[in-house]
C-alpha cells in the first residue's frame, strides 16, 4: 500500500520540475543568442548578453514568484511561455543584426535594436504576472467585479477610437499614443473581457440555458437573452469598421461564442454565433475595401510580380524546408514586418518545419494545460475563466499563425509570445498569471487531506477558513 | 461543464492539427513549387552571398570576391576592369551574369559536380560552400597591348595561339567597366547600365565574339585557300590582273582599290595579286572557283557555325545562294559575308597550324577552392581546314604581304610575320572597316592575331595597315618577347 504523499512535498517537486524548466529555457537562450551572433557577426554582441540577463532574470522572478505564491500550480505553464518568449526574442535579435547590416550596406541610418527593448518588456510583463499572483490571491474575487471589468475592456477597446488618443498604423486604428509610446490596448481589453465574459456568464449561462420560447415548434431562446450575443456582435462589427482590426474583431466575437456555449451547454448557441459570424464576415467583406483586399491577397497571394506581403512570408516559410537554413543564415528580412505580424514565417524559415512545429506543440501544450485547469476546477467561474484563457490564446495563435501560413485571411494579431510588442507581452504574461492562479487553485490539496498528513491527533474543530490559514505555506526552508 | 471543455477541446486540436498539416504542405511538400517563384530572391541571393571563385590570369585574379559587412556577404571586384570585360563579363545581383562569370557559373558558384566533394567538407565544417577558381588562357601582356592598341577607337582583337586554340587576347573597345555593375547599390547600377544600354557606342557588345562584320580582303585568303585546294592555281601562276571586272550578269563593274591596274601588267602571280590586295584578280578566281567550293572553304575554317569558348559565338556567314555577280563579290570578303574577328583569328590560326582548326578557348583549367586542379582543358582538333601544302603557300604569299605588300605595318624587326590586310566597305556614307589578320613567326608560330577597327577612315586599302596592322604588330610582338 501506497503512503500518501506529503502535499508540501508535492507542491515542492513541482516547483522544482519548475525551476528545471526554467533553467533549460535559460540555457536554450544562451545557445539559440549565441548562435545567431556567431553565424552572423562572428563575435557575440553586448545586445545579446542584456537579452539573455532579461530572460534569466524574468525565469528567476517566475521561480521565486510561483515558490511564494502558486505553490501548487501546473510546472509546465510558465515554461512554456517563457520559452515561447525567448524563441521570439532570439528571432528579433537575429532581426535586428539583418537590418543593422543592411543600414551600413546602404548608408542608411542603424536603427535601434528591438530586442533589449523587448527583453525590457518581458521583465515587465513577468512582473505584472508576479504582481497579479500577489494581488489575486483567490480567483472568485474577480467575479465580483463582473461589470467594471467588462465595461473597463470595452473601454479600453474602443479607447483607440478617441480623437486625438488614436493613432492609424499601417490602416488599423489600433494603437493610443501616450507620452511618445504607442500601446495596443486591444491587448489589455483582451484580458479583461476574457474575465468580463467567464464571469458574466458563470451567472447568467443557465438561464441563457433555458429555452422558453417556441418558434415553429422548435425551442429558441427568449428575446431578450439575445442582446448579449447581439451586443458583442455589434461590437465586434465596430472594432472591425471603426478601427478596421479584423483580428480583434474575429478573437473577441469567436472567444464570446465558445464562452457562451460552454457554460449553457446548448449547441444552438454556437451555431447562432456561428451564423452571426458569417453574416458579419459576409457584411465586412461587401461592405469594405480592407477586408476585400485581405480576402484578395488570401486566394491570389503571388498576383502581380508575386511580391505581397503574404508571398513573401510564404517564400520564406517554404524556403526552411524541414529544418530550415539555421539560425543567422536565412533571409528574414524579405519578409514584412518580420518582427511582429509575420515572426512566424521568418522562425520557420530558420528553423524550419522542426521549429515550427516545435512552436505550435509549445501552443498546443499550453492550451492543454488551460484546459486540464478547466477541467479540474470545480467552481464554474475558474473553471470558465481557465477555459477562455485557454481559448484566446489557441483563438489568437489559430488567426495570426493561419493567417500568416495562408489557411486564412490574414488579419493583423500578435503571435502570443513570440511577436515584437510590449503592451502584447504584458498582457499574454497576465494570461499566464490568471492560469497559475486557477492551476494553483485546482491542484492545491483540500485543507482536509492536508491535515490528515500533517496531524496524528484528533480532527480539529476549528472553521475550514481558519484550517487554510493554518497551512498556508510559509516561504520554503530550501 | 467538462463535456462542453471537452468539445472544446476537440476544435482546438482540430484547429492545431490544420495549421501543423498546412505547414507541412508549405515547407516539405509544397516547397520547391513556392520558392521557385520569381517574387522569391532567396535562391538568387544565396548565390550571391557564397565566396565565388576568382577568375585568374596569369597567377593574377582580374576577377574576386571580396568580404562584405552586408546582406549579400561578397562583393564582386574586377581588378581587370574594362580592358578584360569582354573576358570576365559581369556578374550583378539585378542584371544576372555575362562572360566567364555566366559560362563557367557552376565552376565559380560552387554548385558544379566537380565541388561535390569540397562542398561536403564545407558542409560538415559548418561553412558555407565555396567557389572554384577559373585559370584563363588570356596572356596578360597581349591583352594590354590590345587594350592600349584599340584606345579611342571602336574594334575588337582576338588572339590566339595557333597549335592549341589557346585565346591569348580578347579585347572590345569601347568597353564598360563591370564594377559599376557589382556594387551593392541597386540606383547606382542600374544608372550605369541604363547609360551603357543608351550610349550608341554600345560599350557593353562583345564585339571579337559576337559582332559580324564584312571580311573583306581578309577574306581573299579563303578565296586563295579554295583555288589552291581545288588545284587550279599555285603561288606562283600567272592569274588576271585588269583595272575593271565586268561582274558576270551584272551591269555594274568591280574596280581596284588601286584605281587601275593592280600592277604594271594584265597578269600576275596569285602571291602578288594578295600582296598588293588585287580585287579584280580574286574576283575572277572566285567567279572560276563557285559558290559552292567557296563555301565550303568558308565552312571548314568555321563559317556558318559557332564556337564555344565557352561563351558562344556568333556565326560567321557566307551568302547562302548568291548568283555570279554576288560569289565575285563574296569572294573579295564584301557583299553578305560576314565575320567576326574570333573568326577571322581562326582563319589566320588554321593556316599557321599547317591547315588545321583547333577549337578556341578560353578556360585553361578549373581550380577546386584549396587550389588543387579539377579539370585541365586540352586543345582539341575541330577539323582540317586546308592540305598542309596549301596553308604553306598561303603563309608564304601572307609573309611577302607583310614584307612587301599592303602589310608594311606589321613587320617586326628579326622576326617573319604573315599576314592579310583588309578594308571593307560597309554601308553608303559611313566609312568601312580595317582589317589585319596574320600570325608570327613564320616558321613555329606563335600567335595569330586578328585586329578590326570599325568605320575606321580612308576608302583605300592602306587603312587596314595603317589602323589594324599596327595593332597587331604590338601583339603579336607582347606574346613573342
């Protein structure tokens, strides 16, 4: 017969699975840097070594962090976020050398390098996850701000739209300038509606659930529990006109759909979204010159002298082949936009279909690891909380990733983690954060169990609060 | 709750196993039918960025690859410049490639069969493939005294070493400096190329390899050569000499260049009729000859086919169904004959190697990156062009044009020189071309030489020894030193 197993203990191997992880994230940085410098420049740059500190830095605080504050949380999820993250900022170093020799070759001037600034970010984004674990120290609390959190990502999506306050970059009004900084606040409402939608629909999905109105014989929901869907629609259909983003136009609208459809149980939801998708899509692509373009670009990318922004990116993707021409010697820097929208093709060109691949299981893991928090959670809210988090990060990877590979229209996102983007960094680490919390919440041991390991006398008689309190964890000996 | 997950689950693994089947298409089996699309410049720019092999003259690079800070790695430099770019051609990241740098590419690229091995090691040591160097058969010193020779004038010179086909000297004028086109600076070298494009002196034609000009009294040799072959003259027979030549079926009538008779006499020898450039004389012997034995004299020194040097040549052409008239003119090298002076260098060549065709060419040998040789050329018999005793008679008539006859120009003192002068009309109005073809010594030669200026100045046929001769003379003299 097995003995139970000590939960401290358990909570420790986790971290130390952790901490692993972290460290090999660590080193895989110093070769991945290393070897960009090295077939390029031949020495290895100052940039490079600040870029490989951030990171060393950004996996400390995560250790230390999860040590304090989610003992019991998934290992795997942070790093694989961190190594996402470190993927993307060897590919923007590598970069930042193409362009920089292509500045002195014409005489141009050197640009600045963005990866140190993206390194800066990634330490930000792993404090604002390190500040989130502390402040949220029980996840249910969120649910009670349902209302300003969903009005506040609102806000911030529409922010853009304020004159004055907006900036139009490459057509989409997606960006406010603040101070001489340019954020993306479309990023942020992500979160936050993220939480708005669980949280809204962890009260209202049963009586959504319920079909009181009969249509031709067939069950229907009442009217009026249709505004909600109708009402992020319209929304969704504004982000796509006003700013014309049609990424955060398609996340928010697929995100609210799969929400809405899982906490009701009612297939009928989903097809209606569905429906209301298409017909949105149907009124985006006759209605507006942007939309027929990217449609255009999607079925004839190689029209014309075969030089859109799609072609290049696909040159670049098919040229990697299977294991692409090495770190430092493919030619990223033909394709657009190579740091950001299209960071994808230019890590496939390099490490081709191997590294691809290696990215997408990375997403696919971190996914899974969503969706198993989901699953193990028994409050409705963490658990739809867990579940969106997990869905807009497969949603936002599936729009930007297929966009770029050509399976659909390109529409302009973020690749989670890998992309060029401060206000995208933070807000993808704050994801990461909610999913600790709700990881550490499902797989924390009930405060039972704990005492049957930890006590040989007698059951205490104490409230379960006061028990939690007993063993909260004090910080660890080791 | 978890059923719904669970489906949820299974659209998202659905939506993963899309992207990672998608790019499967586009990076293995898909690929090649993406990359080799024109708006893809990877395959190109990979070309460019390897360490291309030199091109070599005479333990010389005039041609190299030179370590770049940028995008493309290697910048191309031509230490020949304009004097060896009808050699070297030019190798330009918008323009593609011309010269040695297109016809040896495998070679200088690195990509040929023979650097097979050489690329596996530079494989395995992590390095990216190098080129192979190419060696020239160029001899540096007749190429500059070509060079010097057609300064300031419009022409080609072709050179060639008689027993083996070896090209010693190749030069065009004028000519184009082909590290303007290398530069890594997409304005500059389009500027220069489209300013080349326009000028109308057409500095970047091949001219000794692919402008056709009329022969004229070079020509004459072949006209002798077929005469001599068909047994109906000797050096010494007396042959027509008069001051006019009604043209057979033709009202017009040929005059000499001499505006008279040739010589004092109606008649005279055949060696005397070439020295002093005799159209009337060579007239009626091709009229006695026929088209046809011209032509296919004309076709066994190389005319109405190419040559590969390895660029290719263009064809040289005599006149495919002339009627009397018009062989009496193809004879004298005027009416549609037409000749480049790689040609017109075979000819001289072939009867300086006792009647003999060897095919022209420019790569000596191929070098592997760490030097050691892959591939020496050897010289190769194309055909027969003439009987021995036959290119011996012409090479004695060819010595007494040069010491005595139309040839003075390019005597060296000590040493026997054959040669053919030649001046052929072009065009109404513009000025004909002169000609020099010969080789050196007499007795073991060396070299032959063929010199054409074109438009080059007075109508008499002194002008092919005064504008080409000397020319010749000076290359002939930079191979023999």
């Amino acid at each position: 017969m097995q003995l139970p197993v000590n939960p401290e203990l358990l909570g420790r191997r986790w971290r130390r699975q952790e901490a692993f992880l972290l460290s090999a994230v660590v080193v895989m940085m110093a070769v991945g840097l290393a070897a960009v410098d090295l077939s390029t420049v031949e020495h290895i740059q100052a940039t490079s070594i600040r870029v490989f500190a951030s990171v060393a830095v950004c996996a400390v605080i995560i250790a230390i962090t999860m040590r304090m504050r989610a003992r019991y949380a998934d290992p795997f999820i942070s790093p694989i976020a961190l190594m996402l993250l470190g993927i993307g900022l060897i590919q923007i170093h590598r970069l930042d050398i193409a362009e920089q020799i292509q500045a002195i070759t014409t005489a141009q001037p050197v640009p600045t390098s963005r990866a140190p600034m993206q390194a800066l970010w990634a330490v930000i984004g792993v404090l604002a996850l390190a500040a989130v674990l502390m402040a949220v120290r029980e996840h249910r609390r969120l649910q009670r701000l349902t209302w300003t959190i969903t009005l506040a990502g609102l806000a911030m999506l529409l922010l853009p739209l304020v004159p004055g306050l907006g900036r139009t970059i490459r057509g989409a009004t997606l960006w406010v300038s603040i101070g001489g900084f340019s954020i993306q606040p479309a990023e942020t409402a992500k979160v936050l509606l993220t939480i708005g939608f669980s949280a809204y629909l962890t009260r209202y999905g049963r009586a959504l659930a319920l079909l009181r109105a009969r249509v031709a014989g067939i069950a229907v929901p009442r009217p009026r529990d249709f505004i909600p869907l109708l009402l992020i629609w319209l929304v969704s259909l504004g982000v796509l006109i006003l700013q014309r983003d049609l990424g955060t136009s398609l996340l928010f609208f697929g995100l609210f759909v799969v929400v809405l459809y899982a906490s009701t149980g009612q297939r009928l939801w989903a097809i209606l979204g569905l429906a209301m998708f298409l017909t949105g899509s149907m009124i985006g692509w006759l209605l507006f010159s942007h939309v027929q373009v990217r449609v255009d670009l999607w079925a004839n990318p190689f029209r014309g002298d075969g030089t859109s922004q799609v072609a290049l990116g696909l040159y670049g993707i098919a040229d990697g082949g299977l294991f692409g021409s090495g770190l430092g010697q493919g030619f990223p820097a033909l394709v657009p936009f190579a740091e950001s929208d299209f960071i994808f093709a230019s890590i496939s060109e390099e490490l081709g279909l191997a590294g691809s691949i290696a990215c997408l299981l990375l997403y696919a893991l971190l996914v899974q690891r969503g969706l198993r928090t989901a699953m193990q959670l028994r409050d409705t809210f963490g658990s739809l909380l867990a579940m969106s988090l997990a869905t807009v990060i497969a949603l936002q990877t599936f729009v930007v990733i297929g966009g770029v590979t050509r399976l659909i229209p390109l529409t302009g996102l973020t690749t989670p983690f890998l992309s060029y983007g401060g206000s995208s960094l933070a807000s993808n680490f704050i994801v990461i954060a909610l999913l600790l919390r709700l990881s550490h919440a499902a797989r924390e041991p009930r405060p039972e169990f704990k005492q049957m390991t930890f006590t040989t006398g007698p059951l205490p008689t104490t409230s379960p609060d006061e028990q939690t309190q007993a063993f909260t964890p004090v910080s660890d000996p080791s | 709750m978890n059923k719904q997950i669970r489906r949820v689950a299974v659209s998202m693994v659905v939506m993963f196993l899309a992207l990672a089947a998608n790019l499967s298409y586009l990076q293995v089996v898909g690929a090649d039918s993406i990359t080799e699309r024109a708006g893809n410049k990877r395959n190109l720019l990979r070309e460019y960025s390897r360490e291309r092999g030199h091109i070599v003259v005479a333990d010389q690079a005039i041609a190299a690859s030179v370590k770049t800070a940028d995008v493309i790695a290697y910048l191309r430099q031509y230490s020949g410049g304009p004097e060896y770019a009808a050699v070297t051609g030019f190798y330009s990241y918008i323009y593609g490639a011309t010269g040695i740098e297109r016809a040896a590419n495998t070679v200088l690229a690195g990509s040929d069969d023979s650097l097979l091995l050489d690329r596996i090691t530079q494989l395995l040591a992590g390095r990216k493939p190098r080129g192979g160097a190419v060696v020239l058969t160029i001899n540096p010193d007749a190429q500059a005294a070509a060079w010097e020779g057609l300064k300031g004038r419009t022409g080609a010179v072709v050179a060639l070493e008689p027993h083996t086909g070896r090209i010693l000297a190749l030069v065009s004028s004028p000519s184009f400096d082909p590290n303007l086109l290398t530069v890594h600076n997409a304005n500059a070298v389009q500027a220069y190329y489209r300013q080349q494009m326009r000028d109308p002196a057409q500095p970047m034609l091949n001219r000794p390899l692919v402008r056709s000009y009329p022969p004229g009294s070079t020509f004459k040799l072949v006209t002798a050569a077929a005469a001599l072959e068909a047994g109906l003259v000797t050096p010494d027979a007396q042959v027509e000499a008069p001051a006019t030549f009604q043209l057979p079926g033709s009202t017009k009538k040929l005059r000499n260049w001499q505006k008279g008779k040739c010589a004092g006499s109606d008649t005279i020898t055949l060696a005397q009729a070439l020295a002093v450039s005799c159209n009337t004389s060579f007239a009626i012997l091709g009229d006695e000859v026929g088209a046809d034995a011209l032509r296919r004299q004309a076709r066994n020194f190389g005319f109405d086919s190419n040559f590969q040097v390895p660029m290719i040549s263009a064809t040289s052409r005599f006149p495919a169904n002339p009627d009397r008239a018009q062989t009496s003119l193809s004879a004298i090298g005027q009416f549609d004959v037409q000749a480049t002076a790689l040609q017109m260098a075979v000819v001289a060549a072939a009867i300086a190697d006792g009647g003999m065709v060897m095919n022209p060419y420019l790569i000596d040998r191929v070098l592997a990156p760490d030097l050691t040789v892959l591939r020496q050329t050897t010289p190769t018999v194309r055909n027969r062009a003439v009987k021995v005793e036959t290119a011996t008679a012409l090479t004695d008539m060819m010595e007494q044009v040069v010491s005595r006859g139309t040839g003075g120009n390019a005597r060296i003192t000590g040493i026997a020189v054959a040669g053919k002068t030649g001046t052929a009309q072009t065009a109404q109005g513009s000025k004909p071309h002169a000609w020099f073809i010969g080789f050196a010594p007499v007795k073991n030669p060396q070299v032959a030489v063929a010199v054409v200026i074109e438009n080059g100045g007075g109508s008499a046929e002194v002008s092919g020894n005064k504008l080409a001769a000397p020319i010749a003379r000076e290359v002939m003299k930079a191979v023999l030193k």
